[in-house]
C-alpha cells in the first residue's frame, strides 16, 4: 500500500506541518521521511527546544525547516489574514494569541499555501486539531462536516485484505443526511488505498429485521446517497454479518450488489465505529491507519497521544497522498 504512495511522492516533494516539532515520536518520523526523500516536513516549536530534543533522542534534522511560532517575520500579516477568515468572531489580539499556538499557526501555514498539509495530535486532543481546522481551512463545497475514516490492513497468505471504515472517531450521533455524506466521502478516501468502494450501512438490522429509530436513520441515509448519483454501489441497512459474509448474504439479501462484498463499513455511530475497528485491530490482527479526516479543503491529520513514531511515518505518507 504504502509502495506506490512513497514512489509518486518522491517526485512530488511536498511540504507537510507537524505541529509539536519537539516531540522525539515526530522527530524520529521526520529524519526519517526527510533522509529518505519522501517529503519534506516542517517542524513547529521552540528552535533550541526541538535541536536539543533532537540531539538528545540521536535523531538528525539536517536539511529539515524549523519556525517559531512566537518569532515568525510575517506573523502580523497572517494575523491580518486570520481576522478576515473568522468574519468577526475574532479581533486581532485573539487571532494572535491562536497563532502563537502551533495547531493555530500550522494550520495557518497551510491555508497560505505554504505547506500543503498538516499532521498533528501527538500531545494536541482531536479537538485541538479539528478546531483550526473547521475555523480556517473549512469544509470543502458541499460538505457540512468533519469526518474520519479509517483504513484497516492486514496480510494474510493470499495477499492484503484492505476495508474503510467510518466514521469512528468524530461525529457522536450523526443524522440521516450526515452519514450520507459520512459514506460519500469514506468512498473517496477507500479511493486512495486502492479499494473499490462497496459500501454497506451497518444497523442491528438487515432490510426491516429490526425496528427503531437507529434504524430508520440508516435507511433514509441509504435512500439520500441513491439520491446523489454516486458511482460507487452502496446497500443497507445492513448487519455486519449480511454486509461482508457472502454465505449469510445469500440467505437474508440475495439481490443486493453489496451484501457478501463490502469492503467500505458506515457505522450508524460513534459508539459502534470506535468499537467495531478497536475489535477487528486487535482480534482480527489489522494494522488501523487513521483517523484520516474527511471533508476538509485541506489535508489535515490527527494522530493518537498514543502513537509511536512508526504510526507518525505512516500516517505523514497518508496526509501527504491525499
């Protein structure tokens, strides 16, 4: 998977943020992407902070590009820039005090085009990093929110086995019309690891087996995306078991295009989402690439506190490929 991403950008040499530049997970990551000429990554700190942290852990930083927040020559002019883009609901000193705090001053860097994306969360929560983002970059035409998917890999002997799945790490409850857009974009994100998109719309229920609001929420999100002219088949309400085994599809939706060959899995909530990719990462032996965010005009990431530096190359590579 990650092959082709590091062939095309070797050739492409894009500029990715990480926003706690000190941090040795990120340093580590970065010396690495940087020595093998993947990327080039801009770290975000304290100059004597990261160079010690650097020192300190081995790692080299040669070549790599180190901004200050807090002594940066064009702050006032993206100060300047900021105030218009938050329309009143900041002044000046605000957008200042945002910008002094690297998830604010990255994300600034991105919309100015000078970098092309942003990975950050190693110490910032999820919120700390979507925040900037809703606020600056925002959600691209036609979307309405913030959404993540991951991506679930593992090898087995007949090859990759690779599924998406959302959205398990941002919308709580969504509505109707939010998985539907959950489900477009997880399609396209399917898209760049190289899946086919069969979507399936999980519920307790298969086709009217299970009544309740849940499940009606899932149906009238499945009737909304067929609405949308979509180039990708999707079905549901689906259970789990009808969505991906082909020997249970063929007994409780035999006529269904996606039922017994999903490979791309809505879940109604949070709750289930978290849940169902947590159980397939540490039951079913799946590497979890994510959360990817979805549905922003930029590509902005967020890592888990919990990463390792491995986690913080892999994910760079991901950022930078969308």
């Amino acid at each position: 998977m990650f092959k082709t991403m590091i062939e095309n950008l070797k050739k492409e040499q894009k500029k990715l943020v990480f926003t706690e530049g000190s941090d040795p997970r990120i340093l580590e990551a970065a010396s690495r992407l940087k020595q093998e000429g993947i990327l080039e990554p801009v770290l975000l700190g304290n100059l004597e902070e990261i160079k010690q942290a650097a020192q300190k852990y081995g790692f080299s930083i040669e070549g790599i590009e180190l901004i200050d927040p807090l002594n940066y020559e064009e702050m006032d002019a993206m100060v300047d820039e900021m105030v218009i883009l938050r329309k009143g609901k900041m002044d000046a000193n605000a957008c200042r005090e945002a910008l002094q705090k690297s998830n604010y001053f990255g994300t600034m860097l991105v919309k100015r085009g000078y970098a092309y994306g942003l990975l950050g969360g190693a110490t910032y929560s999820t919120a700390d990093t979507v925040r900037p983002a809703l606020q600056i970059v925002k959600t691209k035409p036609g979307n309405s929110i913030v959404s993540s998917c991951f991506i679930m890999q593992r090898v087995t002997e007949n090859g990759e086995e690779r599924y998406a799945m959302g959205d398990c790490a941002i919308n709580i409850n969504p509505s109707a019309d939010e998985l539907a857009e959950i489900a477009v974009e997880s399609a396209k994100t399917a898209r760049v690891f190289s899946i086919d998109p069969k979507v399936a719309m999980l519920s307790y229920s298969t086709y009217g087996s299970g009544k309740g609001a849940d499940v009606d929420i899932v149906r009238e999100a499945v009737e909304k995306i067929k609405t949308m002219d979509v180039d990708f088949p999707v079905d549901g309400e689906l259970q789990f078991d009808a969505a991906f085994a082909p020997e249970v599809a063929k007994t409780k939706a035999p006529d269904s295009l996606v039922a017994g060959k999903a490979n791309t899995f809505i879940f109604p909530d949070i709750n289930s989402g978290n849940i169902g990719y947590k159980i397939a990462q540490r039951l079913g032996g799946f590497d979890a690439y994510g959360p990817i965010l979805q549905g922003l005009n930029a590509p902005i990431n967020d890592l888990s506190r919990g990463c390792n530096a491995e986690e913080v190359y892999k994910m760079a590579i991901i950022t930078a490929s969308m």
